[in-house]
C-alpha cells in the first residue's frame, strides 16, 4: 500500500507536465470506458425490448370455450424495413384487462394507435387504408418495444375475425412469445463482430493511454530502482499511477455513457431507437467498466515498468533494447492456415460441413489474425527497417529507419489501432454482405399470394384493379377422380393466354379453350399430374365440380429469376371451362407488382383497405430477417463509428506522445546541423513506414477473415470483390492523413534544455 500512496505523491508532486500528463490519461480512459458500456449494453437494450413484445403476447382460452372469450387476430405487413403490427380484438361475453399499453379494451371501429404510427397517418394518410376505424387513442410505453415501433390495436365485431382466436389475457407463462427482436445465432455474430471491430481496438487503446510518456517514466522508475527500491515496488509504483488515472476515467466514462444515452435515445439512431432505461448500465457492464479497465492499467503498468525495474542503468544511459521476438509471428501463421483451408474449400466448391469444430474454428481463426496483426508488427517492421537502411542513400529515410531498428516497439503503439481498424472492417463488411444476401428480394417484380377462401368476386375485382398491380390469376387444386390422396391433389392455374403472358417473363405457343401444362426444363418439375390422367377441379358454393383430362400438351415458359410465380408442371385451366359465376375451392389469389418499396407499400394499403383482415404472402420479403438486418446494420454501423473513434484516438495519441519523447533526439539532430526539411521527412517516415506494412498485412488478413466468414455460414457470395477498393482507398487515405498529421510534430524552435542532462 506505501508504494501506491508513494506513486500518487509523486504523481502529484512532480510538478505541472505530469499533471497534464494525467489528466490526458484520464481522458483517454473515459473515451474508451464509454465505448465500452455502449457495447456491453447492446444485449441490454434487446432484452428489454423483448420482455415488452412478450407482455403484449395473447394467452389463448382453453379448448371449447365457446363465445364466452375475445377474439384476436393480428398481421405483421412490411412498411419499407419495419414492420406495421395491426392487431384486431373483438369483445366477449367475459371482460379481459387490456393489452399493456391500453387503458380500456376496444370497441367496434376503435383505433389505438403507437405514437410514430399516428405520425405516420398525418404524413401518409393513405396508410390509414389498412387500419379501418377512427383514432381513439395512444398506445402507452409499456406496450411498445420500441418508440418508433407501428402498432394499431383495432376494434372490430366477433362475426368480421371469424379466423380469430380466444384469448384469456395478454402475457404470462402460458402466452405464446414469437421470435425475439433478434434471432440468437444472429445476435452471437452480432457480439462477435463488435467484438473485434470495437474491443480489439479498445484494448489497444487503453493500454497506449497507459503508457503515456514512457520513456520518460521509465527512466524515473529506474532512478527510484537505483535509489533502493525492489523491482516489484518499482512496478507497484507506476501501475498506482495508471490505476489512478484509468480509476478516474472509468468514472467519467460512465457518466459520458449515461448522457450520450440519454441524448441519443431521445433522437434515435437510423433504422433503431429505445427508450432511455432500457440503455441503463447493470451491475456486471458497470463492475466491466469500473473494475476492469483499472485492471487492465494495473496489468499494463506493471508490465511497462519491468525494464526499467530489471535494467536501471540501461533506461537511464539509453541503451539499445533488444530485439522483438520471431515468435510473435505464430499467430498470424496460425490464423491464416486456417482461413487458407477454408478458402481452399470454398475455391474448389468443396465447403466443409457445419459441424462444432468448424464452428469453433472460424471464430478461432479471426481472432488469430487479429492478435497476429499486434504482434507480428514489430518484428516485421524491424526486418523491412533494416533492408531499408542498408540500401537507401536518403539521409532522412536512412535516420527514420535505424531509428524503427533500434525501438521496434515505437511501431506497434502508432499503427496498432489503425491497422485492427481496417482489419475489423473487412470483417464487417462481409458480415453485413451475408445478411444481405439472406434478405435480399433480387427479382424485378414482387409477389403477393391471399389465401382467404371467403373473398368476395367484388373483393378481387377491387383488388386487380389497385395502383400497381401488373397482373393477377387464381390458382387452386385439382384431385384425381377416384381417389382421396392428398397425393393425387396438383397445382391448377385458372388463366387465360393473354393473362400468363402478364405473369411471367416468356410463354412459348399457348392456344386458349383446352388445358395446357406448364413446362421449363431449367426448373425441378413439381407435382404435375400424369398426362391423360382424369381430373377433378373442385367449385364452392355449391356448384358441380369441373372435370376434364390432365394435358400432354405442353407450354414452354421462363419464370423470374428468383421469385417463381408458378411451377413447373401446373395445368393451366381456362376460366371459360367453368360455369358462370362459380369460384374455386380453397383458392389462391396471385397478384404481381414491380419490386420497388414505393409500389409494395401501395398494394398493401390497396389491399388493408379491401380486406383489412387478410394476410398478404409476400415471397423473397422476409419480414422479420428484414427487421433483424435493419437492427444489425444500425448496430453495427455504431461498431464502426466507435472503432473508427478508437482507432484514431489511438493513432493521435501514440504519435503525438511518440513525436514529444523524440524532441530530444530532433534537438540534437538540430544541433548537428539537420535542417527541418529532413526532420519532418524523417518524422513522416517514421510514422508510413508501420502504416503501410501493417495496413498491407490488415487488408490480406481482413480479406481472409471475411471470406472465412461468408465460406462457413452458407453466404451464396464467398469473395467479396466490390469492398476490396473502398478498403484500399480508406487505407490510402489513412497513411495520407498520418503523413500530414505528422509534419507539425516538429516545431521551429530549438530547446537545449531537453538534452542537457545528456
């Protein structure tokens, strides 16, 4: 304990440059202990939001319960990334208390709506198509997962929900909770992700704000080593000191994170906002931020003080340190075998299956590649310096790289942040290209399939007709005569030449009044009925059923791309075969719009409005990957921020303190004669040469990382060409920065002072 009590004496008392020093570290620990929180408290924020969805989930009545019980009945349709939840309720004989959120249940033509969603209805009237009723209220905080969220609670009577179900209540143990706000497995790539693009780089940073002028308090420790003291009390004292500081900051950084949330919260981010308690620090993120960053500087200061503690008189007459070890170069040997395997099998179209060692081994190899990248830099930048200044006859490259021979270490504190910066966006890059892929709607045209059996002929005119739609048909199942296997029952299309050309892209010759079948041979054939076969084509309300004999004629045709409208083998059936006015049974209606979101909303505000209780399919628009994927990339657009804040920061405060434990050396360069020409140029050596051997080996082993990354979770892209010139030209631009940054460093004025003890 004197050792620390001494260490914040001398701390104190060694006059204002320390101070300053200090509070500098301070700083940079707040800085880095808030980026900490924001992270640590992600699966926070998605928990709470999770518990409210499931508050609101109906508890279904008991089996038999008759008319006594609400009914409910919801649909989720896509709004552009979000989702607009309209749940319909009808009262029953026995009351039930109100969904959370709502102060009484509602009645018939009653609306609740959340408050983004009435915003929404003053912007976009039109949207109120799909919420039939008046406004009655708002829906409170408790019902909401989300402030932005778009709920509607409509009132309606029990004979317009004859699909809904018997609820007892909202909530509880027995309630049916779906799907969280982000499936497990993505959140676990989520953690992971953030892990290296932004905790990576904040342990770099801390420990740089750690060891602020370290040579300077390096050369004090060994003056206290000299005067007495054991090297474990050496090390006792300077770890007092960074525990001081990374202590303070670790209290400020939580009070950063507390205004920022509340800020932040209040305004929201792009695709995603919470309410301000859900970001509230918990006891494990606040132990996190304000006992272990003061243990990683405890760690930290201890280790830096080990020199000088060991070899007092070699820190004090300056002597050359020894040379990195070539062992550091294991893990990114280590890393990139593996990522080479799976590369290998991607390559050769021979990926290996999904099994727990390969689960275990991918994240295995990111890790060793990005712990290879810290400590592969000095060695290797020794080994470039060194070819460098045997060949160069440039004085100020010929300073710039016996300088990098001497104190390889002076690499890693500069360029470490940066280069885990590139390395961790590659990475990102393909995390955001697989949940692309998975979401992504690739066809021109979009698909909406109703399967509600008691649409009306008044109904579906109403519908061919909304803004938008290119074309429409009926399908439905005919059954083989004779038999009553659900085997024997094939794909019917009720549509007439003219109306298939309007489906899909092509159609070879089609002659109308006989049954033809559908036939592309670039398809899997579906369940066609065998040619000659006889058929029955079953018509509700009442009417004969049409029979007639399977077709061997054939209609050549080419569905999209990667939506198919029909199958490869259904019988297209005239409508002019059927009585007048008759109707399919259990049919399918199809309608076909252009893709773009502008178009989608319209026809699904066409179709609330003719039907608001049926549910539109919507193939290749997968609702809730669209939700979890507009979640993700806001997340992960904050990583990137906060790693690109991290890394800078690092860059900015190693150089800097880098640049101020030279100006002796420039002082006596200056002496010497050296001009300030070819101290600057010595000066931006110094700091490209690490950026670009360490921005080089990031771009490769980001690149391997991303492909082992989209190769292991099944991604149809495994090379990711397109992000390869963004990284290039943000590293290009990173090396150009620091160039720039580093020409002030050396200033005009002479101090003899700073090497008058030499």
């Amino acid at each position: 304990m004197k050792e620390l009590l001494f260490g914040l004496r001398l701390l104190f008392g060694s006059g204002r440059k320390n101070r300053v020093r200090f509070a500098l570290m301070a700083l940079g620990s707040s800085v880095g202990v808030c980026c900490l929180a924001i992270v640590l408290t992600i699966p926070g924020i998605l928990g709470a939001q999770d518990a409210r969805v499931a508050a609101r989930q109906p508890v279904d009545a008991p089996s038999g319960a008759g008319d006594s019980f609400p009914l409910l009945l919801e649909r989720a349709d896509p709004f552009g990334s979000q989702a607009l939840s309209r749940i319909f309720l009808a009262r029953g004989a026995k009351a039930v208390e109100p969904p959370p959120g709502l102060k009484t249940f509602p009645e018939r033509g009653e609306v609740f709506v959340s408050p983004r969603l009435r915003d929404l209805l003053l912007e976009q009237p039109e949207l109120g198509q799909r919420l039939p009723g008046r406004e009655k209220g708002v829906i409170g905080r408790q019902g909401l997962a989300r402030p932005d969220e778009l709920v509607a609670y409509v009132g309606m009577s029990r004979a317009e929900l004859p699909d809904g179900s018997a609820l007892t209540g909202f909530g509880g143990p027995d309630a049916d909770v779906p799907l969280t706000t982000m499936d497990p497995s993505m959140l676990d790539n989520l953690r992971f992700t953030l892990a290296c693009v932004v905790l990576l780089p904040l342990v770099v940073f801390l420990s740089v704000c750690a060891r602020l002028s370290a040579a300077e308090r390096a050369r004090r420790l060994a003056a206290l080593r000299l005067l007495g003291m054991s090297i474990s009390e050496v090390q006792r004292v300077n770890a007092a000191e960074t525990v001081a500081a990374a202590g303070l900051g670790a209290v400020l950084g939580v009070g950063e994170f507390w205004a920022l949330n509340q800020f932040v919260s209040r305004i929201g981010l792009p695709g995603f906002r919470w309410y301000p308690d859900d970001g509230a620090l918990t006891g494990p993120t606040l132990v996190a931020c304000l006992v272990g960053c003061p243990a990683l500087a405890w760690f930290v200061g201890r280790a830096s003080a080990r020199k000088a503690a060991a070899n007092p008189l070699a820190v004090r007459r300056t002597a050359a340190g020894k040379p990195p070890s070539v062992w550091g170069v294991l893990p990114l040997v280590g890393g990139a075998g593996i990522a080479t395997v799976f590369c290998a099998a991607g390559a050769t179209g021979h990926v290996l299956p999904s099994t727990r060692l390969t689960t275990l081994l991918m994240p295995s190899a990111v890790v060793l590649l990005g712990v290879g990248l810290v400590t592969t830099l000095p060695p290797l930048c020794r080994f470039v310096a060194q070819r460098i200044a045997r060949s160069t006859s440039s004085l100020a490259l010929g300073l710039a790289m016996r300088r990098h021979e001497t104190e390889p270490g002076a690499a890693l504190r500069v360029a470490t942040g940066l280069v885990l910066l590139v390395f961790a966006a590659s990475l990102a890059q393909g995390v955001l290209l697989d949940f692309d892929q998975s979401t992504k709607n690739t066809s021109s045209v979009q698909l909406y399939e109703l399967h509600e059996p008691r649409f009306t002929a008044g109904q579906w005119r109403s519908v061919q007709q909304l803004p938008g739609i290119r074309a429409h048909a009926v399908t439905a199942s005919a059954e083989r005569v004779g038999s009553t296997d659900s085997n024997t029952r094939f794909d019917v299309l009720l549509a007439t030449c003219a109306q298939l050309r309007t489906m899909v892209p092509r159609v070879g010759a089609c002659h109308d009044g006989r049954p033809l079948r559908l036939w592309d041979p670039s398809q899997v054939q579906g369940r066609g009925a065998t040619p000659g076969a006889k058929l029955r084509f079953p018509l509700a309300d009442g009417h004969r059923g049409v029979t007639f004999t399977a077709p061997r004629q054939t209609i050549r045709y080419q569905d999209h791309s990667s939506i198919g409208a029909f199958e490869s083998g259904t019988v297209v059936l005239p409508p002019s075969l059927l009585p007048p006015g008759a109707r399919p049974l259990a049919p399918t209606y199809t309608l076909i719009s252009a893709a773009d979101p502008r178009t989608v909303r319209t026809v699904l505000d066409g179709i609330a409005h003719v039907a608001p209780t049926v549910e539109p399919i919507t193939p290749g628009v997968n609702l809730t990957d669209l939700l979890q994927v507009a979640v993700i990339r806001t997340f992960m657009t904050v990583g990137m921020v906060l790693g690109l804040v991290i890394g800078v920061a690092a860059y900015l405060v190693a150089a800097t303190d880098r640049a101020v434990e030279w100006r002796p050396q420039v002082t006596a360069l200056s002496l010497l004669g050296a001009g300030r020409r070819t101290l600057r140029a010595v000066q931006v050596a110094q700091v490209v040469l690490p950026l670009a051997v360490g921005l080089a080996l990031a771009l490769v082993a980001g690149k391997m990382a991303e492909s082992t990354y989209l190769i292991t979770g099944g991604s149809p892209v495994y090379w990711d060409g397109a992000g390869l010139p963004v990284l290039l030209v943000c590293a290009l631009a990173v090396m150009a920065v620091a160039a720039l940054g580093a020409l002030p460093l050396v200033g005009r004025r002479i101090d003899p002072e700073l090497i008058r003890r030499d």
